[in-house]
C-alpha cells in the first residue's frame, strides 16, 4: 500500500470551510465549534445547507445534492485551505457519487478532517484523490466543543504536526508485535458497508487498519468483521489498530469477539488506542506510513501527518 499525498498545515489566519455531508447540525453546537475554530486563530467559513434538513428524512443535514454541493464548493475555493465535517450520523454514501471529483483533484490537496459516518468520504479521497485525511473530531461534536485532550490533539496536528509523530494512546497489546504499514480505515460498519463500491479500496494489505464503531449490538459487530474476513479483505492487512466501542458491549465482554475474528490474522492488533466516539479522541492521519507497537500502544509516524 502506497503512502498518500500529505496535504499542507495550516497556518494562523488560515480559511476553514465547515460543511455537513451526513447528518443534521444543532444551530448551538455548530456555533460552539466555529467559536472554537476563531480561537486557534482560523477563519471559519459555514456550508450554506449545514443547517438545512431533509424534507422527508429527518436524518440528513438537507438533500444530497446540497450536502454534496456544499463540499464541492468548498473544496473547489481556492481561498479555502481545510474543510472540517461538522457530523458524523449517516448520509455520505448518498452523496459521495455525486461529487466531481476531477475537479476535486484539479483544486488541489487540502486538509480534511472528520470521522464516523465520514470514513466513506476518508477512503474516498484516498482512492479518488490519492490524499492523506485526517481522522478527527467533527465540528458540532462534544469532543471538538469541550475536551481539552481532543481539542490539543487535533490543535498540533494542524499547526504544529512534527509534534504528534508518536501518538502515544496508552493502549495495550490484543495479539502482541511490532508492524510498518500505511493507515487506513475508520467506522467498521461503513467499511463493510462500502465493500463492492466504486470508492472502495481492493483490500487493505500493506495497511496498518484502524477500527472502531458505536453503540452496534456484538452479533453486528462480529457479521461486519467475518464480512471484511469473507471477502478477502483483511488478507495482507499488516497490523489493526481498535479505538473506542462507545455504546456497544461492555469492552470485558467484546474483546473475545474482538481476538477471535482477528486474533487470526497473525498480526499485531492494538487496543485502547483512543481514537472514534470515544471521550478525548485523539486524531489519526489516514494514508501515512507509520509503525505501530502494540505492546506500548503506540503509532509512529515515518513523517509528520502534514507538510
């Protein structure tokens, strides 16, 4: 697996466009985050529909062409230099097919941060574009609002990323070692979910795959990874990394599911690393070359997450 195109750090003053691809955005929450966003010294640029809602689903931030047209338009903006997800939820695969994504590339590498429902739109940019993501707080999440760890975490990443080449989670060893590959992954259920579309990656071989998910009942759980074994696509995976299982079964309880669709794989696989839906998440570069430890649970970045 191929190491992506790290995309620029931003600078004080930078322009930040803030869009919703997924789900529907609290007025309040948004405005916290943009707050936030003025105090590291950004400018903050808000999606014309993140606030909107679907006339009929109320479970999408407006309709798909608008969820699509807003981070379309804020890519393309030449005067804009990151876009950050204001939510997870659902919605991105609805809209991912509409995006123009010659145009896209054609604007250049960007900084793109988000995480859960927007794992679609993380490995879409790395097939599509080629382009190193980051997984990180949304803009209206509580994380991004009030945790100082994950407020910090994401803070160094963007201004100061030579800083945070060791992401040191305090997480132990499942399946014990030491593995090299590129990141990758997301929300398990939208990467099972995107198995056998045209953004989907073949497999992740040569990866180092990052996993995590929220409040899914463990026979979910355990059909999403027998779904990724089945398929072939955890074949050459090089080690896994397991975030948070916020809202899912007690951890004392999942991690037997957990080492048993992938104990056998025969690489080392971290746990408690500390990034997903879980307080104080820590942000992890997609499409970078690193090393993880699992035994010291940490990763190790051959560069910074940004140029």
């Amino acid at each position: 697996m191929k190491e992506l195109l790290r995309p620029r750090r931003l600078a004080p003053g930078a322009r930040v466009a803030v869009v919703a691809t997924s789900g529907p955005v609290p007025e309040e929450r948004i405005q916290a985050g943009l707050d936030v966003l003025r105090g590291w010294d950004l400018e903050p640029v808000l999606g014309p529909h993140v606030l909107d809602r679907h006339p009929e689903f109320g479970y999408l931030a407006g309709t798909d062409a608008d969820r699509a047209a807003d981070l379309q338009n804020a890519w393309c903006d030449p005067a804009v230099d990151a876009v950050l997800c204001a939510r997870g939820g659902y919605g991105a695969q609805r809209m991912v097919d509409l995006l123009d994504w010659d145009a896209l590339r054609a604007a250049g590498p960007k900084v793109f941060v988000g995480f859960s429902d927007i794992t679609v739109l993380h490995e879409a940019f790395a097939t599509r574009l080629g382009l190193a993501t980051l997984h990180g707080p949304v803009a209206a999440g509580i994380d991004f609002i009030k945790n100082a760890r994950a407020q910090e975490h994401l803070r160094a990443t963007l201004f100061a990323p030579e800083t945070v080449r060791t992401i040191a989670s305090g997480g132990t060893a499942l399946v014990p070692g030491r593995a090299r590959g590129v990141t990758l992954g997301g929300c398990l259920s939208l990467l099972a979910a995107e198995l056998g579309t045209p953004h989907a990656r073949p497999s992740a071989r040569g990866g180092l795959l990052c996993l995590e998910d929220v409040r899914e009942e463990t026979y979910r759980l355990d059909r999403y990874l027998t779904q990724l074994l089945r398929s072939g696509w955890l074949e050459g995976v090089h080690g896994v990394l397991l975030g948070s299982w916020e809202g899912c079964a007690d951890y004392a309880g999942l991690r037997p599911l957990l080492a048993d669709r992938l104990g056998g794989l025969g690489v080392p696989v971290a746990e408690n690393v500390g990034f997903g839906h879980g307080e104080g998440a820590l942000t992890i570069p997609l499409g970078v070359a690193a090393t993880l430890d699992a035994e010291t649970g940490t990763l190790t970045l051959d560069e910074p997450a940004l140029r």
